[in-house]
C-alpha cells in the first residue's frame, strides 16, 4: 500500500509531546494498544476512522485528526486504485498519456467533497506552517548538557538528560568499537602523533524512536585499553564521562566547533535526511583538570530536527 503522509502522524507527534504523554500513557486513555499507537505515529500504519476519532478526543484535537485521517483515507485510496489500461498496449506514449490523466484526475478527486480548490491549498498551507516551519526542533543545550551534578543526579547521559527535558523519549546505540590509527585532524585535536593508536566508537540517537544524530568518540588507546569504554557498548549510569571519571579523567573544559555541510550517502540513509537537507556537525573536544584532552567526538545531526544552542557567561 502506498502510504501518503499529509500530517497525521507528525500532528499526533506534535500533540503527544505537548500533553506529556508515553505512548503507554495514551493507549490507557484510548483503549488501544501502544506498540498499534507507536506504528500509526511513525507511519507504518495508516489510523481507522475510529482510532482517529479516539486519538483525536484523547489528544484534544479539536477535529484537526479526525480531518487529517478523512483526507489521507481519500489520498491513499485514490493513489492505490489501479490506472486505466491503455487502448494500445504497444504505444508507450499513448499508455504515459492516459497514465498522466488518469494520476490528474485521482488527485483532483482526492479532495473531500466539502472542500473547495481555495480550501484545499489553505489547508495545505497551514499544514506546511504547522509541520514544518514550526515544528519544535530538539535543543541542543551544550552548556547544560555537561553538567556533572545533574548527571550524577540522574544517573544520565547529556543526550538522554537534554532530551528527557524537553518531553522526548530518548535512545542511544553503540553499534562499532573500533580499534584505528588516528586521523591527523583527530591526532592534533588529542595531543597524539599521527597515527597514533586511538579507540573509535560510533553511536546512533533517537528521539521518540526518530534518529537524530550520529556520534563518533575518539579516545587515546592508553586512556581505552582494558577498560569499559573499549569492551562495553554499554556504559552503565552517567554514561561516557561517568565512565572517564572512573578512570581519573575529569571533564574541566570543552571547545565545539559548530559547521554545516550535506550529509554522505551512508548519513543519509543512516538519519533517514530528506533531499537537499544539511547537517549539522559538531565537533567536541573535552580537557581534564590538567588541560590534557582526553576525548574528541564527532556530532552529526539532522539539521530540521535538531538546533544548537549555547548560553555562555561574560567577561569584563
């Protein structure tokens, strides 16, 4: 089936955020199942005309669902019904002719019989605003991310803080632990020789089960060998820096350096970017209270689903 996305899924997003909820939270007050929520959310299946009602009244959507779900039933049904065949099957132009004004008249009728063409392209408009330009992105609190107390309070990761504190249900992946030589621009970052022997692990971040960011840490061998941060994916509480500290490595500075470019063909397909997105890439380093660095970390981000923010203190 051919699913046609003209914003219920991401309203329903929207507003399960907004009211606080887990997708646990709202099947109690829906009375339907949350991993049947957690597919209508992410697109895999398209909601019933009855799901769409309970989801719009457990959500106080004021209709705007129950709306949504009618136009996309239409959309789908019209994009799913078959072409008329073409009177001769050996003329590809003739059969591209009736194709194209077959597809021209499914599209016009998609539109809900109440609406008129002005109604339409209003709608389309507001559904453009809402969805997109306005469309809350996940902050980036560089700053506050780092906090040592926060994260022994919670026993978090800054991710998984930064993101549990803006209303998301966050994910972390470590999927590779690599052993390399280290790239010139990461070995002058460390203070090593190029070349030098460094640990590579690579994470996946999700919000709410949407991939967001890509991280890749680099840290000197002698600092990695034997210790979990080269044979765990796993850290435990507090994460990577719980686990420095553990090795007397203490976080006293960062330095970010914040650009943007397009992503690779394996990012794109890796953080799901639509075309012609860019990415935001935050390259962190971090310094002991010896001045020593002792970590570098590669960021890529979505650049439509994250943003950067820092707040920083002045001097005289």
């Amino acid at each position: 089936m051919t699913l046609v996305d003209l914003g219920f899924a991401r309203l329903m997003r929207q507003l399960r955020q907004e009211h606080g909820l887990s997708f646990r939270r709202l099947a109690k007050i829906v009375h339907y199942s949350h991993t049947y929520l957690w597919d209508i959310e992410t697109g895999i299946k398209q909601p019933t005309p009855h799901v769409a009602e309970a989801l719009d009244r457990g959500l106080c959507a004021n209709g705007r669902l129950a709306q949504l779900a009618s136009i996309e039933s239409q959309v789908v049904h019209a994009a799913n019904t078959p072409t008329p065949t073409a009177p001769n099957p050996d003329s590809v132009s003739h059969r591209a002719d009736v194709q194209t004004a077959a597809l021209a008249q499914r599209v016009s009728a998609s539109r809900p019989p109440h609406c008129s063409a002005s109604q339409w392209a209003q709608a389309a408009s507001l559904l453009y605003d809402i969805f997109v330009r306005n469309r809350p992105p996940l902050m980036r609190l560089c700053t506050e991310r780092y906090s040592r107390s926060r994260r022994r309070t919670t026993g978090a990761s800054p991710f998984r803080m930064e993101a549990t504190a803006q209303g998301r249900a966050p994910r972390a992946e470590c999927y590779a632990i690599s052993r390399q030589s280290a790239p010139s621009e990461i070995a002058g970052l460390l203070a090593l020789a190029p070349g030098e022997q460094i640990v590579c692990r690579e994470n996946r971040y999700y919000a709410d089960e949407e991939p967001v960011q890509l991280g890749q840490t680099y840290i000197p061998m002698e600092i990695a060998n034997s210790s979990a941060l080269f044979e765990k994916t796993n850290l435990g509480p507090g994460g990577l820096f719980e686990r420095f500290e553990d090795l007397g490595y203490r976080m006293a500075r960062i330095r970010e350096q914040v650009t943007t470019r397009f992503p690779t063909r394996q990012e794109a397909l890796a953080l799901k970017v639509p075309p012609n997105v860019p990415v935001i890439l935050v390259l962190h380093t971090a310094t002991d209270d010896n001045g020593r660095p002792f970590e570098v970390t590669r960021f890529i981000m979505r650049s439509d689903l994250m943003t950067v923010q820092y707040e920083i203190p002045l001097g005289d």
